[in-house]
C-alpha cells in the first residue's frame, strides 16, 4: 500500500459540516441495511418452512423421496455456487473476510451485482440445508448497500470506507436484532481500533437499521432464556472451565474449518456446481433422517437454551454439525459462521453444565446457563472479539444476569487459542481469499 493510500485510510479530523452528512449518509445506508436484512431473514423463515414440507411429504414416497430429495438439496447449492461463480465471485462464504480486505484496500470495494447473488445465493444454500448462517449475507450486503449510498451521495473513500464498515455493522445488527453488537462488532472486528467518526456512523446505521428490522419482523429477541440467578461466587471456577474447554474447542473449529477448506481445495479441479451438489447431497441425506439438524440451526440452539438434549447424545450433535459446517462452507454459497457456532456453543455448554450439575448436585447448577455462557465463550475463542461476544449473546437472550460468568469463560476463552498460537479464523480466511 502507498504512502499517500494510508494517509488517506488514517483517521481524519472532519468539518463538522462534513461529518453531519456523513451521520446522514450512514442512517440512509442503515436504512438499505436493514430493509434487505429483514427481507433477507424472512426469505429464509419461508424456505426453512418449505424444505420441512418438502421432506415430511417425500417421506410418504419411501426410496424414491429419498433419491428425490438429494436430488433438489445438491441441485439449489449447485446454483447457488454457479449464481457466484457467474456473476459474483467475492459473493462467497461469509463475506466478513472480503469486507476487512476492501476496508485495507486489498480488494476492490463490492459491486452492487453482489447484492442480489449473495441474497439469491444466501436462501437458495442456507434455506436448503446448509449449516451456514443469515449474518454473512447480511453483513455483506449491508456493506455493500451503505458503500454504494456513499457513492450516490458522492463522497470521498475516506467516507465511503466509514459507511463500508458501518453497513457491515447494520447487516450484523439485522441478522440477530442486536444493534450494540453491530456497532461494537464494527470497531472491534473490522476496524480494530477506535474512531469517532466511525463510531459515529456505526451506531447511526445499526439504529437505523434495527429501526426497519422491527417495522417489518417486530421486536422480539431471537432466543428465549428462562429466568437465570446470578451465580454465586462459588460457581466462577466452573465457568473458568468452562471457557479453557471454549478455547480448545475453538482451536479445533478453526482447524477443522481450514482443513476442511484444504481437503476442498485439492479437488480444484472439479467443476464448483459439482462440488457444491455433493455438499448438498450430503445435507439431503441428514435431512432425510434429522431434519432438525440442517440449517442455520437456530432451533438447535433454542433446544439447547431450554435444557432440552440427552447427556449421552449431546457430543454426537456437536461433532456432527462441526462436519456439517465444515463442508457446508467448503461450498462455497453464500452463508456466514455466526448461526451455527453459537448452536456449538449452547450444546458444548448445555453438555458442561449436565455434567458439572451430575457431579456436584449440592451446588444447584443451572446448565442452561452454562449453555447461555458458551455461546459467548465459544465465539469469542473462534472470532477473538469477546465484547461483540458478550454483548452479541446479551442481545440476543435477553439475559444480563450471567454477565460476569461469560467475562470470566471469554476470557479462558480468548487466553487458551492465543497461547496455542492459533489465528482468529476471520484472519485465516483473509489470508486465503487473498492468496487464491
């Protein structure tokens, strides 16, 4: 990058009349934000309906439903990744490490043809069955709208790169109704440091945008908890476990996920389509036989937050959808990482929190919190940004009174992956798309 490249991405002392427009620029952006988020989630609610149709009636056609169903699952995520590979390449997979390579200017800003593919894409994948999640898709389309707002309005790239970011945000907020956690996500995660001006536009776009998401879908959260008590001082040593366990879990999602990619990669030279196709035939497969394992997998996690899940079977479901993320994203269809790893960190937690209960039931343990505390745990070891980790699972719950429990696990969390030398995994998927 040139000299003058980084004097123009330095943070800069704006006019106050400047930075009123940008404030401005950055609600319309939200606004574009959070209109495709809602649609975007709705689209998504009406194909999770449908493929659970679709697979009680091709039940009735015992081996030939079977057969049929594998058919269409591999057929959608092979248009899917034909749609991105066609017409939108950087519309692939998450989209967060594309949005952190433009905001450094390693790529190109996004075309506004990526819009329509990642949405396109996002339903056709996720709402057949792949465990990816809705916020990839948000995300990147929300940076994208919000960037080509700051075009419209023609301003500079110094502000388009602001409203990149802030977009980003707002698609973030969107896809799980947390407008703190978009905000903060955009400082912590895309940006790594702390500028008003970007403050200023991030928290503008993730209102606005949280204020479209509940004229169209309402203002509920998305996860209902019962209520927790604060845990006593006594319990702190169980969720420290609880986060070191977090850690290395982490460690084994982001090198599962990479080798994943690595094992994907070395059939380069098949067709994409074709590749995808058996993805998706993998999925139909599992669907046929637990249709409530497929998916973003929010139901899993509600089951999961409501205690709901046999001791015995909850580490088959965790290593199951671990495989089932893992190739699902080595699709390459649009879909992001958000969704399905808190589903791996409600039954990593609920799991714990079984066991500690059965080991020690003099001390009254709740494991539903410990699965609540492990969403935040979790994410925080793969993605290393523990305050969008907390604030995300806060927002998301309801839930304040494990606060403290998910500091002291996000901490284990976070400490365990960086001694052990392991990369954030939004780091490792730059690094990739950038050396394809």
């Amino acid at each position: 990058m040139t000299e003058r490249s980084n004097q123009e991405d330095a943070p800069q002392k704006a006019a106050p009349g400047n930075l009123l427009v940008l404030a401005v620029v950055a609600v319309l952006g939200g606004i574009g934000a959070g209109s495709i988020g809602a649609l975007f989630r709705l689209a998504l609610e009406a194909a999770s309906r449908l493929r659970g149709q679709v697979i009680v009636w091709m039940h009735g056609w015992s081996f030939g439903g079977f057969a049929l169903l594998l058919v269409l699952i591999a057929f959608c995520a092979a248009f899917a990744a034909w749609m991105v590979r066609r017409f939108a390449p950087h519309a692939s997979g998450s989209g967060i490490p594309q949005v952190e390579a433009e905001l450094s200017r390693e790529l190109t800003p996004p075309s506004a043809s990526l819009i329509p593919v990642k949405f396109a894409g996002g339903v056709l994948a996720i709402g057949s069955g792949l465990a990816l999640g809705r916020e990839g898709p948000s995300i990147q389309m929300g940076a994208s709208i919000a960037y080509h707002t700051g075009r419209w309005f023609r301003r500079n790239w110094v502000d388009c790169r602001v409203l990149l970011a802030a977009g980003a945000g707002a698609g973030l907020a969107t896809a799980f109704n947390a407008p703190i956690a978009g905000a903060v996500f955009v400082l912590e995660e895309l940006v790594k440091r702390f500028e008003p001006r970007i403050a200023i536009a991030a928290i503008a776009a993730s209102a606005a945008a949280i204020w479209v998401q509940r004229l169209i879908l309402g203002n509920r959260t998305d996860f209902t908890v019962q209520a927790l008590a604060a845990p006593s001082f006594s319990h702190e040593p169980l969720y420290l476990l609880l986060g070191i366990v977090a850690g290395f879990a982490a460690v084994f999602y982001n090198r599962t996920l990479l080798w994943g990619l690595s094992a994907s990669d070395r059939f380069a030279g098949w067709p994409i389509e074709l590749r995808a196709a058996l993805v998706g035939a993998a999925i139909a497969a599992v669907a046929w036989f637990a249709p409530t394992m497929v998916g973003g997998g929010d139901p899993l996690t509600q089951r999961a937050l409501d205690g709901v899940g046999a001791l015995a079977l909850l580490p088959a479901i965790y290593l199951l959808r671990l495989g089932m993320i893992s190739c699902s994203y080595g699709a390459q269809t649009p879909g992001g990482l958000f969704a399905p790893l808190l589903v791996l960190g409600a039954v990593l937690g609920l799991w714990i929190g079984k066991l500690c209960a059965l080991a020690l039931p003099g001390m009254a343990i709740e494991p539903v919190g410990f699965a609540l505390v492990a969403m935040a745990a979790l994410f925080t070891g793969i993605v290393r940004t523990p305050v969008t980790g907390i604030v995300l699972v806060t927002e998301m719950t309801g839930n304040v009174s494990m606060l403290l429990p998910m500091m002291v696990a996000c901490f284990a969390a976070m400490l365990v992956p960086t001694l052990l030398g392991d990369e954030p995994i939004y780091d490792s998927l730059r690094a990739r798309l950038l050396h394809r």
